[in-house]
C-alpha cells in the first residue's frame, strides 16, 4: 500500500481539492450567478492552478474533458453521487466504478457516506467494497463523511463531526472530508479523532474572501490537511485570486490577512 | 472512447433518431389511428428514410425485423422499458443486455433514466452499468433523461430541463434526449448546461406539421443537436413528407416555413 | 438465431401445447375428480399424441418421467411458477435455471410474466436474462403473458390481451400464451399486435367438448397459431378424443363441428 | 443423476432419518428434560445405531462432530436454518452452501421452503439453486415441505400436505418432509401427490412410545417412505429402545405392537 | 481445517482478546475521560500486553497500525460494523472483505450477529459467507453473538445468553463472544449449549477493577474459554495493571483477589 503521502494529490502532507460535481449534485441553477462556468472546461482551467493538489468530478466531466487536462491536473474521480430532485432518504448512488475511474486515469478516488441514515449500513457495504478495490489499484481513497439522518438534528456538532472523521479512519479511508464543526477546538478534536487520516474541512457554499480564508486558518491552525472547496472558488468572479490566497493559507501557514491581497 | 461524431448516429453533428418503442410503453392503443402500423415492417421502412440516423426499438422488435434491414438502418437498441399497464413509482428495468445488443448489431444504446423518483439511485446504478459496458465496446449511449416524481409537479420546467441534460452530462451520457422546456431560451440554457453532450427533443404526442416543424426549428436554433422522434412520425398518413420536412429543418437549417411543402 | 418455425414445438407454423403445471400452480385438488392423475405418467402418456407439439412441465417432472418419454414428447421446460398457496402481489419465481433446463433436454422454455403488477420490472428484468441465455443456446421461449394487477380489472379486455401479446414481441419471445380477449376481432388485433411472433390460446378451465372446440376453432380463424391446453385435455375421462379433435382444428383447419366425432 | 435408492440414505425404498438441528431452531430449551444431550457427540452416538439412515445437522454440528462418525453415519446437511428466537414472517436463511457440505462429507442435502408465506418465491428460488448444485454434485435433496402464512390456519389440512408433497415433487426435490396430516387417508392422497418422490413424516414432538409408532405404522400402511424423526428419539432416556423398535416398524413392517418390547 | 487451539489466538486453551472497535461502534465520545486513548496506537501498545491472545480492530485501524505491531500482536480482524449515529433495526454491515483482512496479516476473523431481529436471516447468511471463506483460508471465526430485537427485553437472560453461545455452534463459529448471563450457573449452561466451541465473555462497560475481575474469575470457573475485553482496559488509566490480573486469573486460575495487587 502506497502512503497517502507519495500520491499527488498531497504536498507537504496538505491537499487543496477543487470540488466540481454541484452539476449533479445541485443542478445548473448552482451556476446561475456564474453562467459561462456551466462550460466545464473553465472549471477545468481552474484546477490547472499550482495551488490545487487534486479535482473531484463526475465520470461524465471526466471523460470529456480530462483527457486535455491530465498532464496539469490531478483527477479525484467522485465515484457516487445523487441529484437534488430526489427527495428519498439520504444516499448516494454509485455512478462510476473503481476499474473505469482508473481507465480515466484518476489518481484518486472519492465517495460519499451518510452514517446515520436509514441507508448507513448499504453504504458502509459500498465503501468497503470500492476502497478494497482502490487498495488494489493503489490509489488513496477520500470519504466524503457526511452524518444525517432523522437522529441528527445537528450536522455540524462537534461530537457528530469527530464520529464522521473517525469512521472514515475505522472504515479504511485515507482522506476525510468534513463541514466544519463550529469551532478550532471542536476541528482539533476530529482531527484527532481521525488518527493519521489527512482532515480536509468541506468549503461549504459561498461567503466573503476574508470570512472563508480566517475559516480556513482556523481549520490548519487545528490540524487540517487542507480543503475541499468548490463554490467558494468557481462561483467567485476572480477564481486566480482565492486560489492564490488559499495556497498561502494552506501550504505556507499565512493567515487569513496575510494572505488576501489588498 | 471513439468520439460520437464519428459514429454513424450522428450526421454533421446532428441526429434524427426515429423512436419506436411505444409498443411496449403506450401499447397497441397507440395505434389506433394507424392500425396497419402494428406491423413493425412498415415502420423499418420509415426508418430507411435518408433523414433518420438511428432507429430506437426494443431487443425483440430488433430480433426479428433488423436482420432485413442492417444495411439501411443504424441500429439505438433501447435497453430497458415498461409497460403502461404498471401503475408502480416511475421506473424502467432492463429489457436487454449490451452485451446482446451488440449481438443484434446496435450501433448505439438507449437508457430511461427518471430523476427525481424513488428510484433514482438504482436507475443512476444501472446506468452506471450500462455506459460503462458501452464504452468498453466502443458503443455511444443517449440518456432518455426525464426527471418525474412527487417533488415535480412541473416536468418541463426550465431548471428541471437544464437538470435533465446536466444529468446526462455528469453520468457520461453521449446525447441526452429530453422534452421541450417551454421556450428557446430555455432549450438554450439546457444545451448550455449539456456542455460537449448532443441535446436532442424528445418529439412528443403528435401535433400539426407546421407545429411540429416549428419546434423543432426552435430548438435547433437553441443548439439542439437534432430530435427523436415517434409518434409525430408513424402516426401521420404520409410519414415520407414529415421525414423530408424534418430532415431540411434539422440539417440543412431550413425553417419550418421553408421546409413544409405547398 | 434459429427461426422458430425450424423447431419441433411447430408444424406447419401451429403449436398444440400440452400444459401440465398444475401440480404446482394451483396443488393437487385440481385433480380431484381425475385422482388417477395424480400420477404424471398417465400425462406423459397424453403428451406422446401426435397433436401434442411441446409438453409444458416444472423441472421435477421432467427430471423424474422426461427420460422414459424423451424420443416421443418435445419438452417445454416451465422455469418459472409459484403455489395457489401463497397469496402474495403477482409474481412467479424462476424454478428451473435455462442451463438446467437444457440439461433435461428441454426444447423450448416458458416464463410467466405478469404486465400490470407491482412487480413487472423484476419479471421484465428476469425474462431479460432467461430470453437471451435461450438465445445463446438457441432454444425458443414461450411467454405465458398474463396481465393483472389492481390498474386491471378485466383481464381479458381487448386491449389488454393485445398489450400482451405485444410485450411478447418487444421483449423477445417466440410464442405469446395469452387468454382469450371474448371475440375473435379482438383475437386477431392481438394477433396483429404480436407482429411475427406465435399466439397461442391459453385453455383455460374445463368447458365442455364443443364449447371448447368452437372457442380454438375462433382463434385460429383469427391467426392464432395454435393452444396451450391443460385442464381441458388432462381434466378429461377421454383425452385422446379431445386431442384428436384439436389435431383437426389446429392442424386441418376443421370447424368444431367436423372435429367432433358423432 | 443417480436414483434416490441407490444412496445410502436409503434402505430397501425406505429411510429413518435422524434430525437434530433443534439446537439451532428450538434452542437450548428443548434440552432442559435432557441437559446431557446438549453436548452433540450424545446425539451423533444414537446417529450411529443401525436403524438410521441419515442424520440431518447444521454445519456447525457437522465440522466439528463428524469427523469422528464418517464411517458410520451418512450426513444429510441441513443447508437453512432461522432461530425460534426471530418472530419474522416464517423464512430461513441459508446457513451452508452445497460446495461446502460436500467438503464437510456430507451423503445428502436438506433445505426447508414455507410455501404459502409472503418469501415463498424467495425460498423456491433458492431452493432452485441448492437443488441444481446439488445435481450437479450427485447428492440426494430433501425438502422439508411446511405451508404457512396468514391464508393457512390449520397447517396439518389434508389438501395443505398434499400441496406440500406435490410442491417436493414439482420443484425436484427426491424427499419430500411433512407433517402428519391427520389420517392415514390423507397420507395415502400425500403419497400420491408425490409421484415417485419419497415421502417422509415429520415425528414432531414428543408422544408416548406407543402412540408414535402408531403413528408411524399409520404413515408406512399409507405409502409413505420413512420419516424424519428428531425429539421423539433423543428427548428420551432410552432412544436405543425407540431405535429398534423404528427399525422393526419401517424396515420390517411391523405393527406399532409388535415392535414394541414388553 | 486447523483446530483453533493450534492457532495464536488461543493459548493452553485460552483467549484474552483485546477489542477496540468503539470508534466505529460508540464513537470518539467513548474517549471522553480518556482523549489521548484517541489515537490508535496507544491501544496496539496495549495489545503487546502478554496477556493479550488477539487485538480486535476495524480495517482502517489495521491498515494503518498494524504493519508496525505485526510481530507483537495477533490480529482479529472485526469484519463487520455500524455506528451508534445509526438508530435502526440491529444489523451490521460488512466492512470488511475475509480476503482483504488476510492481506492485512489477519490471524482471526470476527463477525457480529443480532439473533432475534428482524434481519437476523441476512446475518446468518452474511455469517455463512464469511465463515466459508475463512475455513478456505484456514483462519478462525469468532462470532459476536448478541441476541437482540423486540421480542427479547431481556439481553441477558439465561436462555437467550446459551441460545446465543448454541447459534454460534449450529453456524460454525469457533468462538462465541456472548455477554455474561447474569451467574455463573448460567453462564456454565452457556458453555455446555456451546459444545466444543470456546466461549469467552463480553467485558462491557466499565467497572470497578475487583467488580470486573471477580466476573471473570467467574466465568472461568463456569468453563469460560477467557474474555474479550475493551473499555475496561483502554479507559483506564494503568492498563497494565488490569491486563497483568486479568492473565493471572485467566491462564493462571488466580482469584480476583490474588490477582489484584494490593
């Protein structure tokens, strides 16, 4: 088994990943702001950017556009995912599998898991299934862990939170992505919660360029391994300009002022 | 992955699929007006027209008539299907294999996928199967992309529309066929949100000549990549007329005025 | 693909089925007048009549009796069925496997499909497999196409029985077995329906000599190829006599009349 | 295939086959008038005695036990099995696989179907498989035949066991198990129902010496082929005593006076 | 297949199994007075105890830790899980391929089964997979054996704690991990229910060092094969001290007292 570490879409230990699957998961009114941005391929020259370490699409995004992009982006092929017409409890289906992902040429894969749903145990069944298949293949695995259902009114919670990054340690993934829990010290603790399972804190939707880098700070101040950020990158008019400021956050500790321009 | 433009389905980048599966969806009902055309002869015929680039019918309709009819007609095995007697949540199980559509000589495949529903994770699953057994035998895949459910009560809404092609595009669909959202623009948005996928209409229940022709007028210049088309074409007395309209309007970019005979 | 017509289960494009499920599908009572049938050689013996085209059994009475009967009965191996007992929403089973079928010597194989039920997707989706499976060992397939479910309240509705015939063809069999639509009209637009697939009347329950002749004689004016027979045949104290007459209707083309001996 | 009588689990046409999978659908507490008999290797001794011809045991029984009894008892692996501590809509889950039964020596497979109940269709299908390995392996294949479920009050009705024998028949099963159906008529109409499958009773629960074998003279007089015969053996003190006295009943055609000792 | 006692998991006949699975189970709350326990390796510092026969942990724990404690600690690998966010009916996913825990250096295998529940069939099936497979590979299966489900309201009951010890036999488990009955009687008649397979006892939450060696001792004296223990060492604060006892009064037949220092 190769270390997380020796992969691409770590650098010094820390990962940026440009999340690009609100396509299917929010639909084309996520991009009503930012139409020109319903063309992949601008969202594609983002993730050409030095400061992002690994982006997450859909097999779709993936195999019309990737083949242009492989030699300047790291692929995270998304390896499940649902719409937002659904209304059904929780889940997420598989829609691309471990074998075609790597066809495609990922370096990476990622699925997501809502623990506390009525459809926990399936999909605790998926997930062992695709990372038992990605160990194989010797490519790292990012669990997108997410706690729902009707038990939880809470997903932000910092115990809620600590449980979704030590599922992903106990269930054999190498990355966990998370929703922030509140506070710096609630992340400390899921950080620890998750062992030696690289944290990265899920971007969330849109918000100032100073609220977002300070969350960020935050997050790395408590042991994060980085981000996953969507929204807050391709829904911005000036993408070039928080990607710039995020790498300073991220791989050279700048805070939140350092790091925005003037 | 042989790209869809190379594939006999598509003719400068455009598509005139003729559709035939309403035996099997709507039933024998929907021939009443043209009850001669119960013999599935006189629609093969239909589809030897220059106009039609593919001919869309379920496995045993191909089983038993295209072996007269492959060098005249590019084979859209339609894969799955149900009858309009079932009454159960929206729904389309798998009628044939790609495996054994490949044996009838397909050149291309056809999947129903009905977001929205209870069922969508499975159909997302299915079709997750589906195209990656396609491209692993160099076939493309059009997505009958047609979201339904509670949630829905508009099935034609713009948004739900851009979701619909969207959709296509996010689980690696090679042309997404969907219905009319109500407006050019909305069409333009839909194919937007489509990136490098072929959109093309879903013709709908039959209407007039010059209805028809308009809409389709329309959605070509929405950038539609062509239509599919049923019962608009083998319900009509003289379907020869409506292929010939259909073809100057979709390509040779007539209007519906120009291609309409006195 | 082997034509159907090149099969031992037709002559001259007609089918006389013998039908000997009963055993399992609605239990022992439906022998109770005949208790001496209990024993399924004395139907074996009916199945060496020359009328008697293909012999439709469970796997377990044609793995115990087929092998005395081989040279003389052409096995229709029914793979799926399920008990009077149970009392659950439609279904049938699969019983036998197509592999095993075969093992058996099976000619010809027949599945039950119940359009209209809360469970045809599962059934469309099982057809799918044994239809093609049959295909791969070139063997025909009979559908029993029996519609039901809450949406139907006449089974044998005109346009429902030509729905069945017709989702005979789209879904790939060779031979649709339906129930009688109450006119001969109606016969021959499912018979129409079916394209060129063969219908055959389903016998149904027992009915006196001629009532029974007069409905086969009606059908097959109006293009059926031919009957499933069970009750009527087995349920009888003289099934040679009955057989002999369905041979002259079937197969001569005589009226029930000229059947019938005095 | 290789008939019934030529196995081992057959004598003379005829089988005693000792049942003991208690542990695992009764539990512990059918042992509380006989706690020694908790240890199994009790049990696998009287399995031994010459009367027997099969001994029926969950796997586990079987790895452990077994090897030291080959020689001189035939296994007939119990392949399902459910506690009596899950009150669930009557089913019983597969507990061995036939490749694994085989391994462990096993003479002869069991396997229990509840028609009548809402997972008939589930348990048929399953039985499918079991019985076509167990074809493929040469092994013999007992049905424990019980109707349940909501539509059947009185489970021991005449036409309810003759269904069940009918259904040992029609699905391939060469034994078909089944409760005593109130009089040696009604076995007799059983019998007959099973064509040439052998029918063996169901010894139930404890009765006196005397009345059992009467019970089973009964059963022999109707036509029935043995019986499977658990508590009454090894719930008594002296099971050597009911052994011989079985023997002399089944294989001898003695009367229940007769066969027993003064 | 290789006797249990020939492999390291027992010693003179004797386990002290060492489980951490509550992250998984309980979630990082289990760590509250105890947060440095929150990382891994801690606790497989723990599992190098002498005492210690086999360390239980999920996947994600072996993957990461193991590599460094194989030479120290004999791995059980836990083959199935959920988490306590999960609020419906008892069942445990698998989270673990028999293959995948062999490559991670397994010794062992452990599975939880809910007896009792309303999916206690699909466990047992689940069980019966797994436990093939290990017998495959030579490894043994340690069953969790819980009883659960409405109908039992009482978890520790006498007769359910043996039926649970006697499932874990019938099913082919070579250890039944059960909780303690409540005495030592009881728990004696949980080992005799249990035959040859070694039972150990669960060592739940935590108490006193007397209250808790004092169950021990007796259980051992009930025939007990040993225990597995979890919070009642790591949430301690001197695990060493309670894993010294615990080995004097499981391989040594010491007292509570004579094991507890003074």
């Amino acid at each position: 088994m190769r270390s997380l570490s020796e992969t691409p879409l770590v650098r010094d230990g820390k990962s940026i990943i440009l999340a690009h699957d609100h396509g299917l998961e929010h639909g084309p009114t996520a991009f009503s702001e930012v139409p020109e941005r319903l063309d992949p391929e601008t969202v594609f020259e983002m993730a050409t950017h030095d400061a992002v370490t690994g982006f997450a699409v859909q097999k779709g995004l993936a195999e019309t556009y990737y083949p242009s992009y492989e030699d300047d982006v790291n692929l995270l092929a998304k390896l499940n995912g649902t719409s937002s017409l659904w209304m059904g409890e929780p889940y997420s289906p598989q829609t691309c599998s471990v074998e075609y992902a790597l066809e495609l040429g990922a370096d990476a894969v990622g699925y997501t898991v809502y623990p506390g749903t009525n459809r926990e145990p399936e999909m605790f069944e998926e997930f062992r299934t695709v990372q038992e298949q990605a160990r194989k293949q010797d490519v790292p695995v990012a669990m997108w862990s997410y706690p729902r259902g009707q038990a939880l009114k809470e997903h932000r919670k910092p115990d809620v939170i600590s449980y979704a990054t030590r599922i992903a340690l106990e269930l054999g993934a190498d990355i966990a992505k998370v929703k922030y829990p509140r506070s710096g010290d609630a992340m400390a603790t899921a950080v620890d919660a998750a062992g030696d399972v690289n944290v990265v804190l899920s971007g969330g939707s849109k918000t100032s360029d100073y609220e977002f880098l300070s969350l960020v700070e935050t997050a790395m101040n408590a042991g994060a391994s980085g981000l996953a950020v969507g929204r807050n990158v391709w829904q911005r008019d000036n993408p070039e300009r928080i990607l710039d400021a995020l790498e300073a956050v991220v791989f050279d500790g700048a805070t939140a002022d350092e790091a925005l321009p003037e």
